[in-house]
C-alpha cells in the first residue's frame, strides 16, 4: 500500500516546473549587458535546479520505500522471485553419541530437536518437510508428509544411539527424498549436529573423486551430483561446544593374550583427552572390585597411556572397567572388557595309543587330566571339535571325509592342529587334506653316524604370518637323534619353515589358516623316528605350539558396536544352540551366512553380553562391548571450509538455533530494507539542504556582476 506514496516523487518535479520567476524591473540605459549575462547565468541555474530536483525526488522515493518495508530476497525458483513458492524440506539429525555432550542450557541432542520442531512449526500449511537419522547407517525417522504434527511428534520420541555418524550418507538419502518430488518446489536441508568434524569426514575424503560419477559401491548409497548441490540449499546448526573438554578410556590392551591361573596380567590403557592439558585419575574394577588408581597427566588433544598390573585372577572369565571421572560426555567415561583366565588349555589327542602316549605324558604328566583327551582316529567324527583349543594329530591319516572337513573348518575358525606323521602314514594317506603347511613327499632313513641333528630356529621373513621362538630349558642344547623323517613339497600359501634339523633339513613347519594355525612335524611323537619326545624340550615345545596358536586365536578382551559382528572371532567356542543376550536381557539374533560362519547383524547397545549354553543353569560373559571411542574425539569442524568439502553452492551456518531462524527467516523471506532506506532518506535530506543553503549563498544578480572602470565602460564580472 505505501508504494502508493512514491507518486508523491512527482511533487518536486511539479514544483519546479510550475514555480513563477519574479521580474524584477530595473531602470537602465541599455540592456545590451543585462542580455549578455543572464545568457551565461541561465545554464548554471538550470544545473542547480535539476540537482536539487533530483536530491528531493530521491527523498520522497526513500520514504516511500522505508514504509513500504522492501526486503532483499534470494530464491532458488526463478518463479518465485516476486512470490512466495512452497518447500520441501529435509532435516537430518545427528544421532551419535557425542551428541548428549552437557552444555549449560541443555544437552546438544535436545536442543537440536527443539531447533527442528522450531523449524517444522515455522513452514507454512503447503510445505512438506521429511526427517532422517545420521548413524553409521542412515534411518529414515519420516518420510515426506505435509502432516506437520505428525512429524514433531516423531521428533520428540527419537533418543539419541551410542553409535558414530556419517553426515555424507544421510545428506545423500536426503537429496534422494528431495528429488523424487517433481515439482518445483524450493528445496532445503537442514544438518543439526555438534560440529563434530569426524562426521563430516565423508564430505572431505570424497572430495578428489569426480561428482558426476556414480560412487564404485551401489551399496553406499546414491550419489549427489553438481546439479543438485547447485539447486538444494543447505543448512547447518553446529550447536556443540566451540572448546570441548571431554576425556574418555580409548582403548585396553591385556597382555598375554592368552591368560592362565597364577598368571600376571597387564592392563595398558589408551586415555583420549579433548580439550586442554589436564590431570586425570583412572581407575581400574574387576569385577565390582576396586584393583586400583592411576593418575594421568593428559596432553592436549591427544592421547595417554597408563598401565595396571593385576594378578591373583581365579580360572573363569571376569568383567573388568576402566574409568576416568565424570565430564560433560557422560556416556565415554567406562571402557569394559573381559579377562579370561583359564586353568589349563584343553587339548585332544588322536591317534593310536602307542603312538599318542608320549604326548599324552606331557600334556598331563602324573596323572589323568580332564582337560586332555585321546581318542582313535575313527572316534573324531563324533567329537565336537570346538571343545578344545589344540587337536594333536598323531598317525591319524589317513581321515574320513568328514572328519577332513571338520579339522579343516576348525583352523579357519580359530584352532590349532598340530600334525604328526606314524608308521601308518605313507605320503598318500594324506591326499585329501590340503590345509598343511606343505604335502608330504617321502620317507627319508638317517645313517647312524648322520642321526644327531641340532634343531635350529629359521629366522622369520618380512611377510611370514607364522612365526616361532623355541622355549628350551635353561642349559640344554636342543639336540636330538634321527632315525627318519618326512620330506616335503613345495609351502602352501602363508606356511613356512619354522625349526630345521641340522643346517637344511625341514623339522617343522607352520601354516595360518584363517584365524588359526596348523604345525606339521618331520617326524613322530613316538621313539620309533627320532628321540624328540624323551628330551628335555619336547615338553616346553609342544606347549609353547599350543599357546602360540592359543594366541593368536583368542577372543579379543572387548568388541565395539557396528554390524556384521564374526561370531566365531569373537565368542569363545560358540555352539548353535547358545543363546546369547544383551545387557537389558534381550535375545541377540545370529545368523548363518554359509559354511557355518555366524554373524551378529549389528550390536546396537554397549554393555557385557551373556551366553547360556544348552544344558547350563547360570549364564556366562561373553562379550563385553563398548562405543567407537572415536567418536569421543570432540575437535570441531572448520566452518569455513564447510563449502568446499560438501560442494553445495548455498551454505547457511549458524552455532544457536537463535541465529539459524534468523538466517531462516532472511533466506525465505528477504532481508528487510527498512532501516537502509532510512538512513537513505537522511543522508539525501542533509545533502539537500547543504546544497540549497550553499546555492543561496553564493547567488549573485546580473547588476552586482556589473561595474564601471575608469574608462566609464560598463564590465562584466
């Protein structure tokens, strides 16, 4: 309506031009000199004029316009210039962890929901608007709706998940949603997050690849293309803390890997520290029970190390914590594992008795042992491998079919076979078997004065997975009689030669097969080939061969959150009929994804899970699982180079929800001109009466311009 008012710039005009010149009547004897200077005063008045003209007719059109109110508006339709178009709108909410960090109003999660139900309740009655989840896999919260209740009522009930985030995956299942709609409608997303930069890594790793490409894996998701960047605004609340100061338990090393009773274990502690330079206390429970304190002087925005020692540990497995005190991220502040301490390590023996009874002995010298076990080779295929941690193969060859399989399947998931030849075992027999270290060639007999052979260690290669230190009694040379041996073909894949008889001659070999770890002797655990096993290092040997494949398959201590969880790499001898369950008591579902291998689909709350066997009364731990401690990490992101890593043309930031609905209300509805026009009108008045009041000044007539020289002629000034 008050652009009505800028007719009224035609007011100076009209009086300019209607305005009447007053004659002034003066007598004189000529009017040649009057004539003469009104033709050179006349143009320089007609100036002036047209500059006050203009001077008081851009005053007018500034007040006119201050009223009027004008706003300054961008748009992303070019037919939405001069009206309001509708929108559809995207909002992505940043659901890690990191995102429950305390801030003195509130948490960053709940105030990034209130900030988008501010913006939902702000859309108009025509606008849509549709609500995603940034996890490590993007959720769909509500799909595109015009049903605005709807949608903040999904909002409130969403909580937070302990789990990291990927902003790029959710931002592009946004622009997916968006470009569905065919309409042309304005397009925005909005990102509500703590300005984390771990995040946004996605953006800034996928910078060098080329946007109009499609990504190498369909699976990740469609790709957002320049076009779109070009066409979707974007907008970004970082609500975090600008100096985060948060310290959290990163990481646990338990040292050996493999733990028996009596022994001492050590606890090696990664502390991430976020913020400046502090000292911290760490402490350390098993379980329920105070072990004890470190103090801990971190560095800045970096990590430390601290170690406990803990010993006295009974056989059984024990729930262990490490924590540092309680900070504005509450939920990093404990990191759980689990000790498993075992009394002796179970082993099956097979083979016939004469050729098993040395070993026997020195697995369970004295007396009977429950933990060793001797069968004949025709026994294994009813024997559940998965009961022991080594099997001792000793002239068990030739193998059935299924028990081929069995073995095989047991060293893929983390076992440790230990072959030796007998007197039933020509290089045939083992045909079928292809997992050894290397296939039996020959027979080979040792003259008398060649017998004494000294085993020797062969040092490790650069790629060698499989490596040995020989574990003698102090004072003893490892010297042994031969009488015969196996010869060998060419190694397999990831096998080698660990320990040599005399300078060249194979003595044992080695091979990693998925997680475990198969060994293969030259000659047999009886008398009958050489005198190994009545010396004094066959024993710490054949010991030493268990732990080592013992630890190299051990279940780690802890396991973080994610999906496709191993269960075979990560629970101790799992069974199908195990059930395993979660810390509020929740069944965990496992599926076979072929040939036996057992996955977890995805471990979405940190906490000790339980397993209760078939036939068991009292549930065990089992896994003990913690959060990404990365996401722990709080560095905030670099705003200004928010643009270059998500390549959107139109990036609005904000860090309070405050200033983002002002940048909302700016963006949609223009930014208003009232107070430019203003102090317009101002600067136009001042300078219109500057210049009226120096015209006035210096306005002379064509008489005073006028004088007589001494000559009497009349001159012209």
């Amino acid at each position: 309506m008050f652009l009505w008012a800028l007719a009224a710039a035609s007011i100076p005009l009209m009086l300019h031009m209607f305005q009447r010149r007053r004659t002034v009547v003066t007598p004189f004897p000529t009017l040649r000199f009057l004539k003469a200077a009104q033709r050179r005063s006349s143009s320089r008045v007609r100036f002036e004029n047209f500059i006050l003209w203009l001077l008081r007719t851009l005053l007018v059109i500034a007040i006119a316009l201050a009223f009027a109110v004008p706003v300054l508006r961008s748009s992303t339709n070019d037919s939405s210039l001069l009206t309001r178009a509708d929108r559809d709108v995207a909002i992505i909410l940043d659901a890690s962890y990191s995102m429950n960090y305390e801030l003195e109003r509130d948490t960053v999660w709940n105030i990034c929901k209130e900030t988008a139900v501010g913006i939902v309740n702000k859309l108009q009655k025509g606008d849509r608007v549709c609500v995603f989840l940034a996890s490590e896999v993007p959720q769909v919260v509500i799909e595109m709706t015009a049903e605005h209740a709807a949608v903040v009522q999904a909002i409130r009930a969403r909580e937070s998940l302990p789990l990291s985030s990927r902003l790029d995956e959710a931002v592009a299942l946004a622009v997916f949603a968006l470009e569905q709609q065919q309409n042309r409608r304005e397009k925005e997303i909005f990102i509500l997050t703590d300005g984390q930069s771990l995040p946004w890594h996605g953006f800034r790793d996928a910078m060098n690849q080329a946007e109009e490409s499609p990504p190498a894996d369909a699976s990740k998701g469609p790709a957002i293309t320049r076009e779109q960047r070009n066409a979707i605004s974007l907008f970004v609340l970082a609500a975090g803390a600008q100096l985060p100061d948060n310290a959290c338990p990163f990481d646990v090393k338990v040292t050996p890997n493999l733990l028996l009773a009596g022994q001492t274990a050590r606890i090696n502690v990664s502390v991430a520290r976020s913020g400046p330079a502090k000292q911290l206390t760490v402490g350390l429970e098993v379980n329920g029970q105070d072990r004890g304190r470190r103090d801990l002087m971190t560095e800045a925005d970096t990590a430390s190390a601290v170690e406990f020692i803990v010993g006295g540990l009974e056989p059984g497995v024990h729930v262990a914590k490490v924590t540092t005190p309680q900070d504005a991220l509450p939920e990093d502040d404990a990191f759980l594992f689990l000790l498993r301490v075992r009394e002796q390590l179970p082993a099956l023996v097979v083979g016939p008795r004469d050729a098993t009874r040395f070993l026997k002995a020195a697995l369970a010298p004295g007396a009977a042992d429950e933990n060793i076990r001797q069968v004949e080779t025709a026994e294994l295929d009813g024997v559940d491998l998965r009961d022991f941690q080594a099997v001792f193969l000793c002239d068990a060859f030739p193998l059935s079919g299924q028990a081929a399989i069995k073995v095989e399947e047991y060293v893929k998931t983390g076992g440790v076979v230990i072959v030796f030849p007998g007197e039933r075992a020509d290089p045939s027999a083992y045909a079928g078997f292809s997992i050894l270290p290397a296939p039996p060639k020959d027979i080979e007999s040792v003259p008398l004065e060649l017998s004494a052979r000294q085993l020797r260690r062969v040092p490790p290669q650069p790629d060698q997975v499989v490596v040995f230190s020989m574990a003698v009694p102090d004072g003893t040379v490892p010297t042994l009689a031969l009488k015969r041996y196996q010869t060998f073909g060419e190694l397999a894949e990831g096998a080698a030669v660990l320990v040599t008889a005399g300078n060249d001659t194979p003595f044992m070999l080695g091979r990693a097969l998925g997680r475990g770890r198969i060994f293969q002797f030259a000659v047999s655990a009886d008398r009958e080939w050489s005198s190994l096993p009545v010396t004094a290092f066959f024993l710490p040997i054949v010991h030493q061969l268990i732990r080592l494949g013992a630890g190299a398959s051990i279940q780690p201590p802890h396991v973080r959150l994610g999906s496709n969880i191993l269960v075979n790499e990560s629970v101790p001898n799992y069974r199908e009929d195990d059930i395993i369950t979660g810390p509020t008591g929740a069944i965990v579902p496992i599926k076979d994804s072929g040939n036996r291998t057992f996955v977890i689909e995805a471990l979405t709350e940190p906490g000790v899970y339980l397993r209760t066997k078939g036939g068991a009364a009292e549930p065990e731990p089992v896994l003990a699982v913690n959060t990404d401690r990365a996401e722990s990490y709080l560095a905030p992101v670099p705003v200004e180079q928010l643009q270059e890593w998500t390549g959107f043309r139109r990036i609005i930031t904000a860090q309070e929800p405050e200033e983002l609905f002002r940048q909302i209300e700016e963006f949609r509805n223009g930014r208003k001109l009232v107070e430019f026009c203003f102090w317009l009108a101002l600067i136009l008045a001042l300078t219109e009466w500057w210049y009226a009041n120096r015209i006035l000044r210096q306005k002379t007539g064509a008489i005073e311009k006028m004088s007589v020289d001494l000559a009497g002629k009349v001159v012209i000034q």
